[in-house]
C-alpha cells in the first residue's frame, strides 16, 4: 500500500500545480511578497489544534502559518521548541486515505521548511500508523517556470526506490483553488532518521577514521551509482547536511542515506515527459537558477551545466577530503563567501582555481593512506570527462578495501 500512497501523492500535486499554471504571468522568476495560505477543500484538508502555550498571538486562522514563526524570514522556528507540546498538526487526504500528523517536535529545518517528527496514518488498512519525519515546505511561485521547474523535479522524485536514499512514503498539498496564487504549503512524509545528519556527526567528531569514510562511501556511491545509471538523473547537492544516519536495532548498524530532490536535474529530460514547458533547456544551462551548494560544486556546475554525473562525483570528492581531514578543501575566502567559487571557476582561461588539498602533502602532520588521497583525487579532476563513475569508484583500491 505504500506504493499507492508514494505515487498517488505525486501523481496530484503534479495535477493541482497543472491546474494553477494558467492563472501565473508569464515572466521570470522575482523576489515574492505573498502572503496567506490555499487550505480547505473537499478532498484535502489541515487542522490545528494549538494550546494555551502555543497559540498564535494575532488571534489569527489556525493553519500551519499561525503556529510556526515564519516572519519573512528564510528560516521557520516552531514556537514551542523541540518538545512534544499537547498542541497538534493535522493533513489528510480524503482520496488516498492518508493523514499526516505532528506535535511540533522539531527535528530541522531549511531556506524554505521545517521539518517535525510525526506520524502517517493508512485509514484504508486498518489505520495501520507508521512514524515518520514530517516536512512542511512552503512554495511561492510568481510565473509558470517556478511550477515548471518544481513539476520537473516531482517526476524525478517519484522515480527514485533504492535502499540508501529517504524514502518518501506520502505527498500531498491542499487542494489549489482556481486563480489562487497565495503560499502554498507541501507536505511529505519521509522516512525517520533517528541518527540525525552527517554533518552532525562530523561537527561532534571533528574528523572521522578512513574505514568510517569508506563505510559512508559505500553507500553514498551505490545510491549514486543506481541515480546515474538507472534513473537517469544527477542529485548535485551531495553533501553531509544531505546525508541522514539510519540506525538499526544495534547502534553499529547504520546505513547513510542520500536525502533532498531540490537540485536533481535529468540527464536526458525526455525520459521523464517533454509535455511539461520548461523556462530555458530542461538542463537550466544559463538560468540563474543555482542547483547544489557553492563549497560543493563543480565546476561544471558553476557554470550552470547540472546534467552531468561528473558533478556529483566531484561532490564526492570535496566530501571526502571534509570527512577524512575535518575541514574543505577551499581557502579562508572562499569559506567566508561561497559564491566566490562560482566566480572562480566562471573565469575564462583560469586554470589554477580550485581545491587546495594540502593537508595531503608529504610534509603535513597528520598521515593518510595513498588510497584515501588518490580517491579524492580522482574525483576531483578539473575535466569532468576524466572523472570516474560511480560505478568505477566503488572498485577502487581505497572503497574496496577491507572494513575493520
């Protein structure tokens, strides 16, 4: 039945952004002032119910809005903190049969969602309750290339099933009304990573051992491989903050998942559907739309090419170095302005812009194997022919060497 619930979810958000395409002008993409929300309907709906503690002081509508404190800000805090409050959250879907519920518990949050601990409830089985991550997206869009853009990456979603990557159990966003242009809010019920993020771990541990590094590689590069190969798409955000710790019944026993679809661009776009009109190339070269996160780009990808599977290699690389030495590859500038690696690799005939790996010189303090730095090293070559797939990299000599 998840199936059914994973699909269906996107089958009708795709449906309803559709439907409210027509009532956007056209144009590109600006800074967006709405305000409000699109809830209430027939087939969707949410409810609130706050307590003494944590209702809103305007008095206002209970929806999510009244509850979280977005105040124009990019980042969203829930009032009552990380506890359970005896407040509540609630979005079902009336067709699927699924309810997504929470008690503010606050797990993380992003430039544009928060994200809860909370469950999913099958009503059409049972009312069979499975405990999930519940993340709340906040979506704006001014012309039709921002629904375009945001259909794209859906089907790309949709398509992803492998063991190492967040599963998304259920989608859905409340029925949009004709001619309605307000925030909408998107909700998903993802899979819970009880270990929290990898950047965490890496904060808390400063610098991790080659054989942690190889198990966390095993699984980032198989997950890579089966998107590159089999799906057919690049993620270009891989990074630590974009890999979550799935413990099991031991506390050895973790696996490293790939989360996040934002920046996912297809390698070649008509496999996913051309009925879909896309502002620019389905690859976005020359947009200003930027896909991945500056410290980990390639350069390919700072010149606005996000088709390529080198990119997410290269990503691999930068990760690597940070996993194994405890900080990037990049100079005191670049780690105060990011964008200055953008501008880096945009220069005409620049050839000696890149990575500063030196704490892997001969002369450095700290010792590592010739097989950590030769698999960074290869995953960061300038031509992003000359990378290594995937596939390639999981048979090298540091990857398949054994684990202790």
């Amino acid at each position: 039945m998840e199936t059914d619930w994973h699909i269906a979810g996107f089958d009708e958000v795709e449906r309803q952004l559709v439907k409210l395409r027509p009532y956007l002008p056209d144009g590109d993409s600006t800074v967006k002032e709405h305000n409000g929300n699109v809830c209430g309907s027939s087939r969707m709906y949410e409810k609130c119910f706050p307590d003494e503690h944590c209702a809103p002081s305007d008095g206002g509508d209970e929806s999510l809005l009244s509850l979280v404190n977005v105040g124009g800000s990019s980042n969203s805090t829930p009032l009552c903190g990380s506890s359970v409050s005896s407040s509540w959250f609630e979005f079902t879907d009336t067709v699927v049969l699924v309810s997504i519920r929470h008690q503010y518990q606050f797990l993380g949050k992003g430039a544009h969602s928060t994200v809860y601990r909370g469950t999913i409830t099958d009503h059409a089985h049972q009312n069979e309750v499975r405990t999930v991550a519940v993340k709340v997206t906040r979506l704006q869009f001014v012309c039709p290339g921002d629904i375009d853009h945001l259909i794209r990456i859906l089907r790309l979603g949709k398509s992803i099933c492998h063991s190492c990557f967040i599963r998304c159990f259920y989608i859905g966003l409340p029925q949009v009304k004709d001619g309605q242009r307000e925030e909408i809010k998107l909700y998903e019920a993802l899979e819970l990573a009880s270990g929290g993020t990898l950047d965490t771990l890496l904060k808390k541990e400063e610098r991790l051992s080659e054989n942690v590094v190889r198990r966390i590689l095993v699984d980032i590069l198989g997950v890579l491989k089966h998107l590159h190969d089999e799906v057919g798409v690049v993620h270009n955000d891989v990074k630590p903050l974009n890999i979550l710790l799935v413990v099991g019944e031991s506390k050895n026993d973790v696996r490293y998942k790939l989360s996040d679809i934002d920046a996912m661009c297809a390698i070649n776009p008509s496999r996913f559907g051309d009925d879909v009109r896309i502002t620019g190339d389905a690859n976005m070269e020359g947009s200003e739309r930027l896909c991945g996160t500056p410290l980990y780009m390639s350069p390919e990808s700072c010149r606005g090419v996000y088709s390529l599977p080198a990119n997410d290699i290269w990503s691999v690389g930068v990760m690597t170095y940070q996993l194994s030495t405890g900080r990037l590859p990049w100079g005191q500038l670049e780690l105060q302005v990011p964008s200055m690696i953008l501008h880096g690799f945009r220069r005409v005939g620049d050839s000696s812009f890149g990575p500063i790996l030196d704490e892997f010189n001969p002369d450095y303090v700290s010792t590592y194997s010739d097989e950590l730095k030769d698999f960074v090293r290869c995953c960061l070559t300038k031509e992003a022919s000359d990378r290594p797939s995937a596939s390639t990299l999981l048979r090298h000599p540091f990857i398949s060497a054994s684990v202790t």
